[in-house]
C-alpha cells in the first residue's frame, strides 16, 4: 500500500485524486446519437408492418416472415453501421434473430398455457374435480362426471413407479460414487442409454414381458413398471450429480470413527444428500408425469374408479385426455382441456418444488 | 513448498476386506445398479425375439416395403404383408424437419442467454427453457391439434403458393392438414428445450479467459462466437442436436394428434397430407391389432428402440467428449 502511495507521489498525482476518479466503463457509453438511432431502427419496421397489416389484405404470416423480418435486419444493419462501424453489423443481425427466436419460443409457450388455462377452466369445477365418469356417456353435458378416478389413477402409477426407482436409482447413485466399483463407467453409459429409450418402447416391453405372458393383467401395477423404465435414469443421475457435491470430509470423518461403510453411507452421506434427493425424485416424477403412450399399451383407461393397482384397468391423466380428445362430441373435448388444465397444474407443482429443493444448500460441510 | 495438498489421498481398502455387513451392502448396490443394463438387455431380448418369426413370415419385405394388411378387414386364410419402410422413413423425414426448424431456433436461443441477455433475464430464461421441457407431449398434442394446426395449414399454404416450384413444397391434393410439416414443426417444438438447454451448457463451458481475450482483442460478438465459441463447443451442439433428434424420433403422442398416417411413403413433399412415424403407427394400430400384427407391432418397437440407441449413444459419447475438453 505504501508503496503505491510513494510511486504515485513520484509522478506527481495523489492517490485521492485517483480514488476520487469514477471508472470510465465504456460500455456504457451511450450517446444520444446512439439512443436515437437505436430507438428508430427499432421503432420504423414496426410501424411500417403495422400500417401494412392495417390496410392491406397480405397475410399475418407473410407480413412478419417476409416484410417485418428483412426490414428489421437492413435497419438494425444501418443503425450498427452508423453508430459502431463495419464490424458491427454481424452483431446487429444476430441480436435481432436471437430475441426473435426468443420472442418465438416465449409466443409458443404463452399460447400453450393460455389455450389450458381458456379452455380448461370451462370444464373446472368441484364436481369434475371430485366424480368418475362411472354413470356418465360422453355426450353428458359438463356438470355431471369428472376426472377423480384419473387423478387417483395418475397419482397411483406415479406414487408405484417412485416406490420402486428411487431406492434402485440412489443404489446405482451409490454404486457410482461411494462404492466405486469396477462398473461404475458401464453403470453411467447404461443410465444414459437407458435414457434415450422412447416411451412407447417402455411400454411395449412391459406388454410383452408381464402382460402379454399372462403374469399380470393390465393395471396401475404395468403402468408403473412401464414408467419405472423411464423414471429411473433421471433419479439416478440426478443423485449421482447430488453425491458428488457431498464433501469427502463427512466420508473421512465417519469411517475414521469406526463406521462401515454401509453405515457411512446410510447414515451420513445419505442423509446429507437429502434435499438433493427429494430433488431427484421430483425430477423424476416430472418426467413421467405426462407420458401417455406407456399407460395406452400397459394402463388403458377406465371409467369407474379403481383403487386395487393389480386387477382392472385403470384411467390416468394423460389417457382420459387421450381418448376423450378423440371423441366426437363437444363435452368429452372439454373434459379433455380439463384435465389437461389439471395435469398441467400438476407438473407446474412439480416443477417449483424442484426449483424450491435443488436450489437450497444440500450439504453444509 | 510442500503442504501436504499436493499428495494423492490414500486408497482405502475395498470393502469387502473388513466387514460382513458392508460385503452385503455392497452386494445389493451392485445388483441394483445393473438393472438399467437389465432393463436394456431385457428390451433387446424380448422384442427382439419378436423380431424373428415376423422376418421369418415377411423376410426382408418388412423393411422394404410398404404394404400393410388390415387384418379387421381379411379372411383367415389371406396372405397377410407388413412393410414398414413407410413409417422408418417417415420418422426419418418428422426428425429432419424438427432439426432443420429447432436448431437456428435453439441456437439463437442459446447465445441470447448466455452472451446477450442481463444476468437476471438470463436466469429467467433457464428457468422459461426447462419449463417448457417440462410440458408434457400430451398437452402439446392437444394445443398442437386445436391451435396449431391451423395455423400451420395457413403457414404450408403461403408455403406451396409462392414457393411450390421448389419440390419439397409441391402438393397433390389441396388439404394441408396432417402433413409432416405440421408434425415437424411440433416436434421441432418439443425439441427446442432439449437442443437448447445442452447448447446452452456447452456455450457456458467455454472458457471466460478465451471469451475476454477475444473480447480485448477487439472481436464483435460475430468474431468471438465464430472463431472462439462454436469451435470450442461444435462436439457439444452435434451431440445436443442428436439427443434431441433421439426423443424427436421416439415422440408417440404429440404426432399421433396432427400427423395422418399413412403407408404409402411420402417421399419429399412434405406439405401434403400424410406421413408416417414408427411410434405413432404402434399406438395407433394396437388398439385394433390381432395377434400377428402385434407381433409385428412389437418387431417395429425393437426397429425404433435400436434406432435410438443408436442415435442416442453417439450424441452421448459426442456430448461427453465435449464435456472432457475443458479440463
């Protein structure tokens, strides 16, 4: 510090001079010339299209794709040229394609959550929340039959399917960071594999293994076995990510007091890996949650409410939506948008509760 | 200067050396860790078992050809044919369709958040991206059927009226509906966040010495992401683009609501209406299937599982490798 001080001093300026100076942050040099340029290449495509579409008859299409879109591009070209020069023109274009692609995606999304949102909430209410269709035909107006024996079904197949992958996901987790056996490698590339498989072949595989054999009849329990298959790979390296993160410190600690190493793991770095594992179950429930081709082969649907996951047939979500959109009448689509406006909300649920848990701090080391 | 970080932590002894318990322990992970190998072994084994009396019965015409009995519809004694070179190539013609939309999109998407947007935007961009990897195909289907495809119809007719001279975007017929481009555009949908979201990851991985040395070098953004970042990161995008192709190809549902299946092939038009797609025709015909054409139902699951195995482990190893690279 002192030595600054005297060098400082020896070219003759001060140090508090220096201090006092705000640093220049040229990035944030923007003149007016620059703002106003800016803000026309932004605002004139817009009015153009906006004229155009109001007094001509050309397409909405045709109006964005091939008028506002080349327009908008020459005039972010020119606007870069004359306030950056020749090499920012390459950077004009990009940032106009890159916030259109997101204006894109974000139009998608909005559309999908708003059509559920519109047309779901027509078919909402307490009785489509709380009956079957168990005396009900499709052609029966709105207020009579509802969707509780697909949500109980759905909440069964989910709720047997994590039974069965989350212990056998954390084990594989286990295998590859605490036991680190020889297989741990061929373990990894297998749950990627897994991964990939389609979810009509998960269902196809249980239909010929366990239904088509005669061993069990179509029902939750298949579901379940079918979405098992797709579960498992996102709880396993989900929880494999999470153990990584606990500190070698905690597995040191444990078996310098004596621990085995079955106890090492059962009771201490698993249960300081507990957030991140509740994290990966949930991630695990979403990615299943919605997946119908699975339960059309396994599950089918069913109209009473079934609670024995083992004999009958059973509705879930995703097929009541699958088979009521394929109605001819008006009142078995709307239950449809119904019951996608609750699976919907469903994954949102999910979603946040994943948010909420992998954000916080799983290990205090 | 030796503090003792530098030395390499000794190794324990394995487990199995000390403790009953632990012998027991590990066995158990061990079996349970295998089951996705079972799982896969399981898959290729059972379906494809199924495989054998369906090539027995069609021999190599399964592959080849696109004639498909329906079987509600024939007597007992008819000679029943099952090609399915229809469907293969139609999966093959949605998925490129997907690419070719999703991947400018994901692309773009991708460098807006990691190099143009402001830290909060950006993070409210991730969290927008998994969401909507997270609406499931269903939903999408449904949206797909009622709002999209109108539009879509409008889009492929514009389409055909300026642009028909172009082979791909000639027509037969007049009706745009149920045509690989809407199914395409769809899937495309679909395939955004997953494209995205490994683009993003491998954009993010370049290392920030190179971007600022680019940076203070002079580049634009143009210069830094075609000299610096797309090299560093091509591995990662091929990789992202053909896990997103492997779920494109193994998508069931969203197609089944707007693709018109059909099983003739569809050889390049792809505005007209019908198309084919391996897991769409399973769902599709199992409902009416009898036993034979199960079968066959079941030797098509095993040509789309192979598929995208295949498909899928390459992206994997790709995305992998990238992965290893900055280290």
């Amino acid at each position: 510090m002192s030595q600054h001080t005297i060098t400082y001093e020896h070219s003759g300026v001060r140090l508090e001079e220096i201090k006092k100076q705000s640093p220049l942050r040229p990035w944030a040099n923007r003149t007016a010339k620059f703002k106003l340029v800016t803000a026309l290449a932004a605002l004139i495509p817009l009015l153009i299209i906006a004229v155009v579409y109001a007094f001509t008859e050309i397409p909405g299409a045709i109006v964005v794709v091939v008028i506002y879109l080349p327009m908008q591009i020459i005039s972010a070209v020119i606007a870069a040229l004359l306030v950056g020069g020749k090499n920012a023109a390459p950077d004009a274009v990009i940032i106009v394609l890159a916030i259109g692609a997101t204006m894109l995606s974000i139009i998608i999304v909005a559309s999908i959550l708003f059509t559920i949102i519109i047309k779901g909430f027509e078919a909402l209410s307490l009785s489509f929340l709380t009956q079957n269709n168990e005396y009900i035909s499709p052609p029966t107006p709105l207020g009579y039959g509802g969707i509780a024996h697909a949500l109980l079904g759905t909440v069964l197949i989910v709720g047997i399917a994590m039974v069965i992958s989350v212990p056998i996901g954390i084990a594989t987790a286990v295998y590859i960071t605490e036991v680190k056996g020889k297989g741990a490698n061929a373990v990894r590339f297998f749950v990627q594999a897994e991964s990939g498989v389609p979810s009509v072949v998960a269902g196809l595989f249980i239909l010929t293994v366990f239904i088509l054999s005669g061993a069990i009849t179509q029902s939750a329990f298949a579901g379940a076995l079918a979405y098992f298959i797709l579960m498992l790979p996102t709880v396993a390296r989900t929880s494999e990510e999470v153990l990584k993160l606990i500190p070698d410190d905690l597995r040191t600690g444990a078996l310098a007091l004596g621990s085995t190493r079955a106890k090492t793991v059962m009771r201490v770095v698993l249960p300081a890996a507990r957030t991140g594992i509740i994290t990966a179950t949930i991630l695990g429930i979403a990615r299943v949650m919605g997946e119908t081709a699975p339960l059309l082969l396994t599950a089918l649907t069913n109209d009473r409410t079934i609670w024995n996951p083992f004999g009958d047939p059973i509705a879930s979500l995703p097929t009541f939506i699958f088979f009521n959109v394929s109605l001819p009448f008006p009142s078995a689509v709307s239950r449809a948008w119904g019951a996608a406006l609750v699976l919907m909300a469903l994954v949102s649920i999910v979603f946040t509760a994943a948010r909420y848990f992998g954000t916080r701090k799983f290990a205090k080391s | 200067m030796s503090t003792g970080l530098d030395q390499k932590p000794r190794r324990l002894p394995k487990p199995t050396a000390f403790h009953r318990g632990d012998r027991v322990f590990t066995r158990l992970v061990t079996v349970a860790a295998f089951t996705s190998l079972a799982v896969l072994l399981g898959i290729a084994i059972f379906l494809g078992t199924q495989m054998i009396p369906v090539i027995q019965s069609q021999g190599l015409a399964f592959f080849t050809t696109t004639e498909w009995t329906f079987t509600f519809a024939m007597d007992e004694s008819d000679e029943v044919k099952f090609g399915i070179f229809g469907m293969i190539y139609g999966s093959i013609v949605l998925a490129l369709i997907a690419v070719v939309i999703s991947v400018p999109i994901a692309l773009l998407l991708a460098v807006f958040v990691v190099f143009l947007a402001p830290a909060r935007v950006a993070k409210w961009m991730t969290n927008f991206i998994d969401l909507m990897a997270a609406i499931p195909s269903i939903i999408i289907g449904l949206w797909a059927l009622y709002i999209f495809q109108p539009v879509g119809v409008e889009w492929a007719a514009l389409l055909n009226q300026y642009l028909g001279w172009i082979p791909f975007f000639s027509v037969t017929s007049d009706n745009f509906i149920g045509s690989p481009f809407i199914a395409g555009w769809v899937l495309a949908i679909m395939m955004i966040p997953i494209v995205t979201a490994v683009t993003r990851e491998v954009l993010d991985r370049t290392p920030p010495e190179l971007v600022n040395a680019a940076e203070s070098l002079g580049c634009s953004l143009w210069t830094m992401l075609r000299y610096v970042a797309l090299p560093f990161g091509r591995g990662g995008l091929v990789g992202g683009v053909m896990l997103g192709m492997g779920r494109a190809l193994g998508e069931t549902v969203a197609v089944y609501f707007v693709l018109k299946l059909v099983f003739d092939v569809n050889l390049f038009r792809i505005l007209d209406s019908g198309g084919g797609s391996v897991a769409t025709m399973i769902v599709a015909k199992f409902g009416e299937a009898g036993p034979q054409e199960l079968q066959v139902l079941l030797a098509s699951g095993f040509v789309l599982f192979i598929g995208t195995l295949i498909v899928n482990i390459i992206a994997n190893a790709i995305v992998n490798r990238t992965g290893k690279l900055k280290s």
